[in-house]
C-alpha cells in the first residue's frame, strides 16, 4: 500500500513538472501572455516551486523534489549539458527577465501594436469629423446661396430685403473667414474651402 501511495505521488510529481516545464516553454515564447501571479514566482526557486494554478497540475512541490524530477526529466535535453534542473531554472530565470521589462504584462510588440490601433481610431474619427463638417458647410451654402437669391429676385418687399441684406452682409463679415482658402484653417472648425461673395451688397 505504502509503494502503490508513493508511485501515485511521484506520477502527481511527474505531471506537475511536465506542466512547469511547459509553462516556462510557452511563456518564453508568448511572455505578454503570463499572468500577474504567475510573474511574481518566477524571481526565485522556491517561489516558483511554491506556485498552485487551479484546473491544472501546477501545484506546491519541495525545492529537492523539483530539482530530482527536472534532472530525471530534462537532463538529455540538447541544451541541457547533463543538468535538467540547471536547464530548468534558466527557463525561469529567462523568462523572470522577459516578463519584467514588460509592463502591466504586455510586451513591446503588443504595446505598439495597441499604439497603432488608438492611433487609426484617431484617424478614423477625425476623417469622420472631416466629413460631418464638409456636409454641414455644403448645407450651409445652399441655405446661404438660397436666401441670397430670393433677396435679390425681387419678390419681397424692400423693407424686408434690406434687413436680409444686412443679416447676410453681417454674418458674411464675422463668418466669411471661414470659407476663404487663404486663412481657412483645421482650427476653423473643418469647413469647407469656399469663397462667398455677396454680390450686389451694399
């Protein structure tokens, strides 16, 4: 009974450095990817050893248990040199290094990467502004042009048409600048590029 508890512990044992071993592998090759609590095990060997991930075959092992297993296990790795713990624990030490030049757990690619999406969704959002503006100026001209025809058409009183005139002639002063391509800036708003004249205003 006690052989048969002790094979199933050293299997447990087994699984679990096979799963370490597998974390360090993938995290040297995806570091982004390593999780907070799982960063901070990885500065010594005792803090990795005592390193529990639930649903998985991570669990706490002795520091002499891990270095028996990982040299029984890994020993004949090519760039182990006979040492499988030694080889081991340059994994972890590798990707310590790796995880801690990455901030909040992102890696420099990712970082730019995320850069260059906020930076085209700033773009994207200022073409739309570009273009909700060109539409609101087009409507302004045609209201403008429209009311510049009806005054000028002679179908309402004089009265009448000397104050629109003086409105357009007005606004035309304060907001003209807008439209005129040798002072129109982004700054103005993104109107359109267009000259108004008010031909025939006094």
């Amino acid at each position: 009974m006690n052989n048969r508890g002790a094979y199933k512990k050293k299997e447990r044992n087994l699984r679990n450095l096979k799963a370490r071993y597998a974390l360090l592998d993938e995290g040297l090759k995806s570091p982004e990817a390593i999780k907070k609590s799982i960063a901070k095990t990885l500065c010594g060997q005792r803090m990795f050893c005592s390193l529990a991930l639930p649903n998985t075959d991570i669990e706490p092992i002795s520091l002499n248990t891990f270095k028996a297993l990982a040299r029984e296990l890994y020993s004949s790795e090519a760039e182990a040199n006979g040492d499988g713990f030694a080889y081991m624990d340059a994994m972890r030490g590798r990707l310590n290094r790796l995880v801690e030049v990455i901030p909040s757990g992102r890696s420099v690619k990712a970082k730019a990467e995320r850069s260059e999406q906020e930076s085209n969704a700033a773009a994207a959002r200022l073409d739309a502004v570009e273009l909700q503006n060109v539409l609101r100026s087009k409507a302004y001209l045609d209201i403008f042009s429209k009311i510049e025809k009806l005054v000028k058409g002679g179908e309402i009183e004089d009265q009448t048409k000397l104050r629109l005139l003086k409105l357009l002639s007005d606004h035309h002063a304060i907001y003209g600048h807008l439209f005129n391509p040798s002072v129109a800036t982004v700054s103005d708003g993104g109107a359109v590029l267009v000259h108004l004249p008010l031909r025939g205003v006094p």
